[in-house]
C-alpha cells in the first residue's frame, strides 16, 4: 500500500530585521545610534462568524530606524518619515534631508557623475528625534504576502490604515507611546501624513505632537489641470515666474517678481479665467501683456493657450527658442527634448538627475553599511502601484485638509511646519499657500502653523544652501514642539 505523504507545513511569516550599532561625528557632537532594518510582518485579525480566527500575515513593510544610544528613548522625539507619489519609497527623505548619512549627487548644472557615493550627514535630525523611515507596500522592498493582491493597498485608506497600523506596532514593541511624535511627509506624502493625523488619533487615541510637510499637497484640485478646473492656472504662476526669472528670461529680484506673480495669481488673472469669452479685448489683451511679463512667454503663445498654460505646456515652451526644456520636480534643471516642437514636457530633467544617485546610494548603504541582504528590486519609485484608488472621493476633490482641520481642532497642541520650494513644479508654494487659508480652524489655531521658503525644488535638499538651512529650521521645530 502507497504511503500518502503529509502536506508540508507552510513556513510562517516572521519579521526579517538587522540591527546594527553606529556612530556619527567626534567629540561632543558625536552620536552613538542604532539601525535597525528590514520588513515587518503587518496581520490582520481574522473574524469569522464573530469568532475571532487569528492574526494573517497580508504584508511585510521594509524600514529603516535609526534610535540614539546612550539615552532615554522611551520620552525621546520620534519621527516617521516617508514619501509619496503614490509609488515612492522614502528614499529621497531618508538619504537627502533626515538620515546620518546622505547621498552625493551634485547640484543643477554641477551634477556629480556615476558611481556617486555617500557621506556623513552632520546636520542630521537625529540629533533631535528618534527616525523611521516608512517604504509602503510595493515601494522599496515592502511587499504584500503570499496569496494577497498588492492592489489591495494601492489606494488612500488602505495606504493610510497599513502605515498607520504600522507605525502603531512600532510603537507599542518600541515602548514608544509617551515619546514626542512627528510624521514628515512629502509631496503625497503629505496627503497621507495630514490623514494619518486623523486616522491615528480616531483609530487608536494616538496624538502626534507635530507634522513636517515638505512640499505640500492637502487638496489634488489645486495642482490638477483639468478641464473646467481653472484654479491650478492662477495658483502656478508665481511659480512660473520664479523659474523664468532662475533661467534668465525675465529680470528683477526674486522675492519681489514673486510677490508680484502672487498678486496677479489671485486677482486679476483669476478674474480674467471666470470672466471667459465675457473678456472685453482690451481687457484681455491687458491681462496677457501682464501674464508675460511675469513669465517671460510670448502674447501670441499666452493667447493661443487662452490663458491656461498647464505646467508640462509651460516647461517646454519656457526655453523652446534654446533648444531646452525645464523639470518639474525642479524648475532650475533643463535638458534636451526629445521634439523640440512638443506642445509639452515629454521627460522631466530634475527626475532625470536625482534618480541614478539616489538608487546608487540606498542600493549600496542598505546592504553593506546596514547588512541587510535581499535579492529584491529596491522599488524607488514605482508605477506599479498604479491605478491609485481614490474611491472614498467619488465626484469630489481628492483633499486631506478637512482632516488635518479635524485633527489640529481635537488636538490643540498639534504643530505644523509647511516648506516650500520656489523652484517646485509639482506642489507650487502658492498653491499650498491657498489650500491652507481655507482649513477650517479656529484663528487661534493658525499660529500652530508655520512656513519655511526655499530658492529651490520639490526636493529643496538638492541645493546645499538649502539642505542646511531647511535641516536647522527642521531641527528647531521639532524641539519647539516636543
């Protein structure tokens, strides 16, 4: 008689972390830290028929944490970090801005050339703050468990209920609970860290002390150029300006060309958008030999466009008659089209630039320097994460603000720190500058808000200048808020 073997037992999901020790600087200002890295398994508890069947494994998140030494950690600041897209690991923030170490790539117009490399990074937030650094499912090496759909978490809520859920179980092990708390986000990042403010706070009683967005986006309506939708028309023009006056096209210091782009962004050109074919032609024609003033393009091409010039329409055009165009995560790059007489962008110059060191960098620091070996693609920015569900918003604007009031009226003690780059082609400062004046909060509740400007991109860090004086600002922040 044949022997019926017994299936195989399935191998349970557990954590895959490395801890190593480190030290950064000499002296007085040396840091002795600990990294740990690797996935963490998130579970979620199963009920069936109200009995309760379990915790299953449906994915490992990949991160970073970086806790200082020789001190008491358990009141100690501690802050989440991650980035955005949607598809983006946490990279950028991780090896350009927060991490005690940092990418080496150059500058616009000086960039450095392969293999890169990496250095200290002396002006650390750990110096203050504990660090996490979060890669959401499918960026980075996070991934979903065997036998669950990755689409499952490719939308707004579940994004934020498995960072958010995260975070929570990074807490608890940690002993973390009655430590300063802060989530630094950027770009989309900080759709989800104003949601997260909320979700934490309702989903387990979880206040934070302060939110970092970098580059900020609360209401997706103010960046998208859609038909009927002309608020992005008016709210990227001092944007405009700032990179026409960068690229030598118009003239003028630039806090005043600026200045003068903002008062036109919310008078009269969103004036001349609602009046539509109601424009009289001198009225018109007035509104135009303004708008090019302010950007430099031409009154044919600002008539043809009817006042609407998109972002992608404008980097192609700006330096057309060079034989350029310019970038959009940041305005001072340019580069080479593909079609010089494209009516928009066909790449993005500053993605371009930033995108080889930054993979160059984690992809060796993680696994020399941080002993973390795995044979997966490091996800840094993905497009796998796509089509993103956004449908809790079905037939309004994808916006996070009403939450982020939410949370700054349940949380009077919640502190906000906005920094913005004048170069910034995906989140303009002005458009940031308008979707706050309209959260619904108490004027009391305003001075909780505070704003930083930089002569720089999406990635502000890029620019040394910058990255030193955005890393102080951060560094005051958080001790103000603890």
């Amino acid at each position: 008689m044949e022997e019926v073997q017994e299936p195989a037992a399935e191998k349970p999901v557990t954590d895959d972390l490395v801890v190593t020790q480190h030290q950064l600087g000499s002296g007085k200002d040396r840091l002795k830290y600990t990294a740990t890295t690797g996935r963490v398994v998130l579970r979620e508890e199963i009920i069936d028929d109200g009995k309760f069947g379990g915790h299953q494994p449906r994915a490992q998140i990949f991160h970073t944490s970086y806790v200082l030494d020789e001190v008491e950690s358990s009141t100690r600041p501690v802050t989440f970090a991650f980035n955005g897209g949607p598809g983006s690991s946490s990279v950028w923030l991780h090896l350009g801005l927060f991490g005690p170490r940092r990418v080496v790539m150059g500058d616009a117009g000086a960039l450095a050339a392969p293999p890169y490399g990496l250095e200290d990074n002396l002006e650390t937030l750990l110096k203050v703050s504990d660090l996490v650094f979060i890669d959401p499912v499918t960026t980075g090496f996070s991934r979903t468990s065997e036998g669950h759909d990755a689409g499952d978490f490719h939308g707004f809520t579940r994004d934020v209920e498995s960072v958010g859920e995260f975070i929570r179980l990074w807490a608890s092990r940690n002993g973390r609970w009655l430590s300063p708390k802060f989530l630094a986000g950027e770009s989309y990042g900080t759709t989800r860290a104003a949601a997260l403010a909320a979700h934490l706070a309702d989903g387990c009683g979880m206040y934070v002390n302060g939110l970092m967005l970098i580059s900020s986006v609360l209401d997706l309506g103010s960046v998208d150029f859609s038909e009927g939708n002309d608020l992005p028309y008016a709210l990227y023009l001092p944007t405009y300006a700032a990179a026409a006056h960068y690229h030598g096209v118009i003239t003028g210091e630039l806090r005043t060309v600026i200045e003068a782009a903002e008062d036109f962004a919310s008078r009269d050109l969103p004036w001349a958008l609602a009046r539509g074919n109601r424009l009289a032609a001198d009225e018109r024609s007035e509104v135009i030999s303004r708008y090019c003033e302010l950007t430099g393009l031409s009154p044919d091409y600002v008539d043809r466009a009817d006042l609407r010039v998109s972002l992608p329409a404008f980097a192609a055009e700006l330096l057309r008659s060079r034989g350029r165009l310019i970038g959009r995560l940041d305005m001072r790059f340019d580069g080479w089209p593909g079609d010089t007489n494209a009516d928009k962008m066909d790449y993005d110059p500053s993605h371009a630039a930033i995108t080889g060191p930054y993979a160059a960098a984690l992809n060796a620091y993680v696994r020399t320097e941080l002993g973390y070996e795995t044979d997966l693609s490091y996800n840094i920015l993905t497009p796998k994460v796509q089509p993103w569900s956004y449908k809790e918003f079905e037939g309004t604007s994808v916006e996070v603000a009403s939450a982020l009031s939410r949370a700054m009226r349940a949380n009077p003690h919640l502190q906000v720190h906005i920094a913005c780059g004048y170069y910034d082609g995906a989140t303009p400062h002005y458009a940031a500058e308008h979707v706050f004046a309209h959260l619904r909060i108490p004027a009391e509740a305003r001075g909780r808000i505070e704003w930083a400007f930089y002569d720089a991109g999406h990635m502000m860090y890029v620019h040394e200048p910058s990255r030193l004086r955005q890393s102080a600002d951060l560094i005051n922040f958080v001790q103000r808020s603890s």
